[in-house]
C-alpha cells in the first residue's frame, strides 16, 4: 500500500498507533491493511499491551489479518458471540481504538473509516482522532472494558 509513505491521513493514523506507549485497545469489524496490522504487531513486540475485539464472522474471510494477528504472541484477539447465537444479530461494526487508556492522556481514534485497503484506497471515510479530551476518551474505555467481558 503506497499510501503509507507519504503524509497521508493514513500516515497520521499509523503514527498514532506507534505512539502507545503503555496499551493499545481496537474495536472493529476487521483488518485487511498490512500497514495497520504491522503497526499493531509493532505495538506487541515494544512490550505494548495489546487488545482486539472483532466480528467472529471476518476472522478467516478472504484477506483478513486478524487470524494472523491473534496467533501472535502478546496480541490477545476476542470474537464478538453473535455468529454463534441465533438470539443476537448484528455485527461488530465499531471502527475505534484506544491509545494508553489506563493513563491521564489517553487517545482515542474513531469514525467511519474501515481498517481495510479499500478503506484506505477507495472509500470515503473520516478518522478523528482525540487526544486530551477525557470526556471523549471515558466511554469508549468503559465501553471497551465491557465489551472485552463480555466475549
């Protein structure tokens, strides 16, 4: 993907993922950008605590690097349930991460912008990202943290 050695919206989004310094928490739905995925695999190996939850249903699809990203080491990776219960529907379509979550300056990256070549390549997306703004950051993290229980 070219797009990541220019300063690009895509450059910006990388280089705040390289900034965690103490967690890195991802909510969505899946992640098809080798650029992305090296970021959060870079994150592990600086001793970065690493989460994901994601569609149960995107895990293995064509393209995908979540499979790759849960079989690393210190990458804890957990599926959304509701592939599994006829009772929920829906999927795990949140687009959001969390940079040092569990310090006083926490970052949050949001919007509607799909991890995924063609969200860097095609789409029309927007990213924004919040830093010292706690207000912001305070329900993503609860959200987070329920969500990471509850599968």
């Amino acid at each position: 993907c070219d797009k990541a050695h220019h300063t690009t919206s895509l450059v910006k989004f990388i280089r705040t993922l390289d900034k965690a310094t103490s967690t890195l928490d991802v909510v969505c739905f899946t992640i098809t950008c080798d650029d992305i995925k090296r970021a959060i695999q870079r994150a592990a190996k600086r001793g970065i605590r690493v989460r994901i939850v994601t569609d149960a249903n995107n895990v293995d699809s064509l393209g995908s690097d979540i499979r790759e990203l849960s079989e690393a080491r210190k990458i804890d990776v957990r599926c959304d349930a509701h592939s599994n219960d006829p009772n929920k529907r829906g999927m795990m379509h949140h687009k959001f991460a969390i940079i040092d979550g569990e310090t006083n300056d926490p970052v949050v990256i949001t919007g509607s912008f799909n991890w995924t070549r063609a969200g860097v390549l095609d789409n029309h997306d927007n990213v924004l990202i919040a830093r010292n703004q706690p207000d912001v950051a305070a329900p993503y993290i609860k959200h987070m943290e329920a969500l990471w229980k509850e599968y």
